[in-house]
C-alpha cells in the first residue's frame, strides 16, 4: 500500500501513536523513514509505503526529482 496520509509520522505526538499502533496490530511498518515533503520551512514525512514485517529484503530510499516540494519514493528488492 503507498499513499499520502497528511500525518507526519515525523511527529511524536497521540494520533500518530494510534496509527502506528493500528499499523502494528496489522503487521504493517512504514518503510519510508526520511522526509517526504520539504519546505524552506519545514519537513515532514507524509508519504508512506506500507507493507508486511517479514519483508526483510526490500529497501526503501527518498529522491529529489526537481519536479515538487514532494521527494519520490523507490523502494527496491536487496536482490535486483
């Protein structure tokens, strides 16, 4: 699943707690873990790309495109 919640999961903060907790209760981690939207003043991360916990192998990574405040995501298979 990959998606655009409009929650940084930066934050530390009640709300984002339930939302990992919910996450958790499902098996899922969010496998992005820098920031997805830069600002001159600020950065956030609300881009997500979500799957099992039992996938060790694939790694995730943030790019600056030129293109939007917004880096892409890529997320790769550590055996390609």
């Amino acid at each position: 699943m990959r998606g655009d919640w409009n929650l940084n999961i930066m934050l530390d903060n009640i709300r984002i707690q339930e939302v990992k907790n919910l996450l958790a209760i499902h098996d899922l981690v969010n496998i992005i873990r820098s920031p997805t939207r830069i600002t001159s003043n600020s950065e956030s991360l609300r881009d997500v790309i979500l799957t099992n916990k039992d996938n060790p192998e694939l790694r995730a990574s943030v790019v600056e495109l030129g293109f939007s405040y917004h880096l892409a995501q890529v997320v790769k298979n550590k055996y390609w």
